[in-house]
C-alpha cells in the first residue's frame, strides 16, 4: 500500500477532534510531513493511512494510541 501523498497540512481538511489537532502538532515538528506520518504510524503501531484518517478526523485512534499521541506531543524531544 502506498503511503499518503500530502503537500502542506495546510492543503488537506483537517478533522475538528483532539486526534487531529495531536497529529497536527507532531507532524508540524518532524523535518518532512512524510517522515512525521512514518514516525507517528510506527510509534502508534499503525498504517501512514490510519494517522492521516486521525488527521482528517475520519477515524479516531483507541485509548492507548491517544495517549501515546498526548505523550508524544507533550515529550517533543524523543522526536526523529
């Protein structure tokens, strides 16, 4: 499967949940939004697919992808 093609965040519809405004801000710090989605996919233990559905708040992670996406973002120096 082939990974999410995304520009700018700017240029997709981002979802109005938490999920979303989590992956957001991880994605804003990593170096390429593709290296961010990588990251947040094998962090999550899920698809680059599934983390760009939490962004566009089409799906919502379980309990404990939530909370590791809240430990990411509230730890940004164990980013890539």
């Amino acid at each position: 499967m082939s990974t999410p093609q995304i520009r700018s965040l700017d240029s997709i519809k981002q979802g109005d949940g938490e999920a979303a405004t989590l992956v957001a801000t991880v994605l804003r710090r990593s170096p390429t939004l593709a290296a961010g989605l990588n990251h947040l996919a094998d962090e999550c233990l899920v698809s680059e697919w599934t983390v760009y559905r939490w962004l566009r708040g089409k799906h919502e992670p379980r309990t404990r992808q939530l909370a590791r996406l809240r430990w990411m973002v509230e730890n940004p120096e164990h980013d890539e």
